[in-house]
C-alpha cells in the first residue's frame, strides 16, 4: 500500500496479513503453555488440563506446542530485529516517564515504530524463549530427559518456572498497554492498520517513514 493510498483512505499499514498470523499463532500457543504450565506448577491449577483434554494429553502436547511457539516467534524476533534495537532517542523517552505517565507527549522526543518498553519487553522475550526452549529440553521427559542428571533437571525446572513467570508478567503488560493504556495499538492487530492520527501523535518517526510524508 503507497504512503498516498494510506492517507487517502486516514489510515496507515502497520501490520500485513502474515505478521498478524505470526503474532496469533504466538499468542495462543503462549496463552496454551501459560495455563498449562500453572497447572503442572500448582494442584489447584490442575483444573486448567481439561483445556488440552487433561493431565495426560497436557503432559504430551505441552512441550510440542512450546516447540511452535518458539519457531513462530523466532519469525516473529528475525523481523522485528532491526526495529527494536534501541537508540539514542528511546533512552531520552525512558528518562521522561514521568510526561508519559501524565500524558505530557508534546514533551516526548520523537520515536520510530516502537517504544523503548516495547523494544525492551522484546529483549526480554527473546531471552526467555531461549530459556524456556533449552530448560524445556531437558525436562522433556520423553526424548530428552534421560541424558541429563538429575541436579540438571532440577535447574532446569527452575530456570523454566522462573523464565515463564517473567514472560508471564511482561506479556500481561504487554496486552494492558495496548488494550488500555494506549488505545487504538490492538487495531493493528486485529485490522492491520492504525489511524493517521495515531500514528503521528505516538511514532511520528515511523509515520514520516512509511508514509513520506514530511
């Protein structure tokens, strides 16, 4: 779609159809582990494998599912990879919270198509799939786990629990911010665009980008 085409119709591409289909493949198969895994995590959850068909099924598709998710978000990380590296204006945003708190944005320095907590909840996502993958490894009992010792095993729960509870937590952040905190981010989602507005007033870099628009 041309820059003149997006501005005609008052909206600008911000997603295509396949990068939605990577990011909801992603999310599912996320939402699948996340409730699984507190089922295996706690017996007061365990209510929670009646989603994969019980206990036993959840056991079996828990690690293959974690394997899809991983492969579609490693798509997901190799095409945003340039997109989030941090620059020089992003750490210039971090240090006015405050104005973003107070919805002072006429105070913010100008940014491309993501903010520095966006890239950030991005590192972070890629060294937690990384963590989740290798520990996930070690404790699939079925294939992997008999050529590992059991202190091996046991690090390795941890560091899964550990790694889940922090992909959990930025995640949850990361729905509320585009759910409540800056209206109109699910759209590009859902409908693969977001208003000319929108994209001005919170990544005037990338709307200059992607439209021509000076």
């Amino acid at each position: 779609m041309s820059g003149h085409v997006a501005m005609k119709s008052g909206e600008v591409p911000r997603y295509n159809a396949s990068e939605r289909v990577t990011h909801w493949i992603v999310a599912i198969t996320f939402v699948l582990l996340a409730l699984s895994g507190l089922a295996f995590f706690h017996p007061a959850f365990w209510f929670l494998t009646s989603l994969l068909g019980g206990g036993v099924w959840a056991r079996i598709l828990h690690p293959f599912i974690g394997v899809v998710m991983f492969v579609f978000f490693a798509l997901m990380a190799v095409r945003y990879w340039s997109d989030n590296v941090i620059k020089p204006y992003d750490r210039e945003w971090k240090k006015r919270l405050s104005d973003v708190i107070n919805n002072r944005d006429h105070n913010l320095p100008e940014i491309d198509k993501y903010n520095i907590g966006q890239k950030q909840l991005f590192w972070t996502m890629i060294v937690t799939m990384v963590l989740l993958l290798v520990s996930g490894v070690v404790l699939w009992r079925e294939y992997f786990a008999g050529f590992f010792p059991i202190t091996v095993i046991r690090i390795a729960a941890v560091v899964h629990a550990a790694a889940a509870f922090v992909l959990i937590v930025g995640i949850v952040v990361h729905i509320y911010s585009a759910i409540f905190w800056v209206r109109g981010s699910l759209r590009a989602m859902t409908r693969g665009t977001v208003s000319a507005g929108w994209a001005r007033h919170h990544h005037p870099l990338w709307y200059r980008r992607v439209t021509g628009n000076k």
